[in-house]
C-alpha cells in the first residue's frame, strides 16, 4: 500500500473531476504541457494522491501532469460489479482519459498494478502515447510469497466486501508494526480512502495481480520509448526481474537508491528527476 509523503496539494496544483467519454474521473493536475503533458495512474489499493510529491518538480519541469484514481478508485465512482473491472475495461479507461485530456501526445506512467493497466492500454493503442514507464511494475504475475497475501485479501474481500471496515482493521491489525509508523493525518487518509474503494475492483485487480501472463514480448514490438523505473528493494517484484524486463524491452533502467515498492512516494524528487530526464530525452529540441 503506498503512502503519499504529503496530503495537501502543493499550490500550483488543483483536484477536479475530468469528463471522459467513459465516465469522470477525479485527478490531480499540475503544470503547463511546455515540454508535454504526462498521465500517472496508480496501483493496487492506490490513489492519486501517490503521485501528489511528483507534481510540483514536474510541473517546475516543464510538464502538464495528471494523476488520476481509476474507476473505483477512491474518489472515482464504480459499479458494484467485477465484470468492470478487468484488464481491458481499464485500459480501455486509460485510453478515454488521454483523449480527453486534448493533448497530441501523452507520457503515460503506471505504478505497480497501473504499469500492468497501462502496458494494456499501449498494447491496445500506442499512437496516442509519446513515452511508457513502468513505475515499480514487472513482466507478469507478483512473486510467489505476495501472490499468498494477495490471495487472502480477495478472499477476504470475496467473503467480507460489504464489511470494508472491518477488513481494513484485520489488515492493520496483520501489519501492525507498520501501521504504527503512520501519522493520525495518514492514518485517517489511508483507512477513508480504503472504505471508498469499491471491493469488486480490488477483487478482480487483485485476481490479475495473481494471474497476469507475461507480456514483455509483445510490449517489445511496440516502437515507444520505455523506461523501467523502480526502488532498489521490491518485493511485488524482485528488482533482478525488473532488470531482465527492461533488458527484453530494450528499455531506459532507472533505480532509485533507498527506496522500495513506491519510489514515487518514498523519494519523489529523485523519481521526478528520472521522469523528467526520460522525457526529455524523448522531446525533439
């Protein structure tokens, strides 16, 4: 679960609810697209609000950013049904939100889960995209020992997802050393955006991050610009993983130091300075 280093929104920011032709979806936006405009879409039980210590360096950069929660996400509304959900009605999401955000071309990076997302919304269209990041994001499934804790959490949600309250207190509860590090403020933050999460998208999401094939091959034939990016520790995804993707990928390798599953948030400076680099180096002068 990624937890955003700050909950208020730097200045030059603003939330509002961008009207696609599939829906609205809550983003935050910074930035005048001077050098390009970019899209973030965040990962399992994740948010925009992951993105919120990108916003400001990127903007500074040159760049019109957009982080935005998916359907189902937070302070996105989603029906109550899985069947929309899957991989392809996300991607497909995707591909609504670039065209609506008017630009020629959009830098598209995705967070764990959102990398999976993404990489669907590339393979299914790529001429709207100038650049792909995978942000702390692999070639298939999650390693094994997270694929058991993922398991009973669908299960859990399965059998209990009308009781989102009491789902989150078992999983604070199991992870009690770490949610004693949290701030009332981020406390208050993380349990809030749980409970407005629908379960069905974590059911299914959760099911993909169990069962998702490998698709670097196919990623590979897409003339696009990659960067993988990820912490030096990662235990969705061994990083010696992520390297060999990137090396299939013929993709830009980016790891920042001292950071693990959510670099965006552990270390957004350094992170930005990545994209930003990347991007740039994408850009005709």
């Amino acid at each position: 679960m990624s937890k955003p280093p700050r909950l208020t929104l730097p200045s030059a920011a603003r939330a509002y609810h961008l009207s696609t032709d599939r829906g609205s979806f809550a983003v935050h936006e910074a930035g005048e697209p001077v050098r390009g405009t970019a899209l973030l879409v965040p990962g399992f039980t994740g948010s925009k609000e992951d993105f919120i210590g990108l916003l400001e360096p990127l903007a500074a950069a040159g760049y019109r950013v957009v982080a935005v929660d998916g359907r189902g996400q937070h302070e996105t509304p989603g029906p109550r049904e899985e069947s929309a959900y899957g991989m392809e009605e996300l991607a497909g999401d995707v591909l609504a939100q670039v065209r609506a955000l008017g630009a020629e071309r959009v830098h598209l990076v995705g967070h764990s889960l959102g990398g999976l997302v993404s990489r669907a919304a590339v393979l299914r269209d790529p001429s709207p995209f100038a650049s792909l990041t995978l942000l702390s994001s692999g070639p298939a499934a999650i390693a094994e020992e997270q694929q058991a804790r993922t398991k009973l959490l669908v299960a859990a949600l399965e059998a209990m997802g009308d009781d989102m309250p009491g789902i989150w207190e078992a999983m604070r509860a199991h992870d009690a050393q770490d949610a004693a590090r949290d701030s009332p403020e981020l406390t208050r933050f993380l349990r809030e955006r749980w409970l407005a999460t629908v379960p069905e998208q974590l059911v299914v999401t959760g099911r993909a991050l169990i069962c998702e094939p490998d698709r670097v091959d196919e990623l590979s034939r897409v003339a696009l610009p990659k960067l993988v990016l990820s912490g030096a520790v990662d235990y969705a995804w061994p990083v010696p993983l992520m390297d060999a993707m990137a090396e299939r990928l013929g993709a830009r390798r980016v790891v920042v130091p001292g950071t693990e599953h959510s670099p965006n948030a552990e270390d957004p400076a350094t992170t930005a300075a990545a994209l930003a680099s990347f991007w740039d180096s994408t850009t005709p002068v």
